[in-house]
C-alpha cells in the first residue's frame, strides 16, 4: 500500500475521533449541569454524608423493612441541610435517589426495600 495513503487515513482517523469524544465529553458536561442539577456537588455531598448514613442506619433502624422510612426521612432531612448549607440547590427527588443509591452502594438494605420505604418519604 502507499504510505501516504496510510498516513492520511490515520490522520483522518484521528480527527474524527478527536471531534466525537470532544462532542462526547461536551454533552457529558451539559448533562452534569442540566436542569440546574450539579452531579459534582452530589457526588461530594454523597461522600461527606457516606459515614454519617451507614452510622445512623446502624443504630437507628432494626432491619426491618416496614420500619425503614423513619430513618430514611431524618437522614434525608441532613442530607438536605447539608446540601443548603453548602448552598447548593438540590431538588428532593434528586436527595432521595442520591440516598437510596448510597444505601444500596453500602448494602445496608436490600433495593426493594429502599424504594418500597422511599415512596412513603414526603
């Protein structure tokens, strides 16, 4: 083959690339901030909150599934005072879903569980 046909090739190659994964990661951060949700900010509330959750659930809840909202509103309930106190702007669907995946990342409760007992948290 002609290496000047192959240097082109890999030369057109390259930009492509270079242009999607510059559309990619463009996209990726407008979906961050999309809506006004900062997936940062809850990435970072997320991790400060991480022992304070798994603490409190320990102490706080016997297991059982039906008793599970209770301590789901109080932590929820910090979650959102920390969230406000950093200033940070967070919708409440939003602070559940964060705390339920926290809850489920930790396996402190079966998924079933969490999501039956979140939609009894207001």
């Amino acid at each position: 083959m002609n290496p000047m046909f192959i240097a082109a090739f890999v030369a057109f190659d390259v930009a492509v690339t270079a242009a999607v994964l510059w559309v990619i990661f463009k996209r990726r951060a407008a979906l961050g901030m999309a809506g006004g949700i900062d997936l940062g900010a809850i990435r970072t509330l997320s991790l400060e909150m991480e022992p304070l959750v798994e603490e409190y659930l320990r102490a706080n809840w016997s297991g059982d599934p039906s008793t599970l909202s209770g301590p789901l509103t109080e932590l929820l309930g910090q979650f959102q005072g920390r969230a406000e106190a950093r200033g940070v702007l967070i919708d409440r669907s939003v602070l559940k879903l964060a705390l339920a995946r926290l809850i489920e990342a930790k396996h402190l409760a079966k998924s079933h569980e969490i999501r039956e007992a979140m939609r009894n948290v207001a």
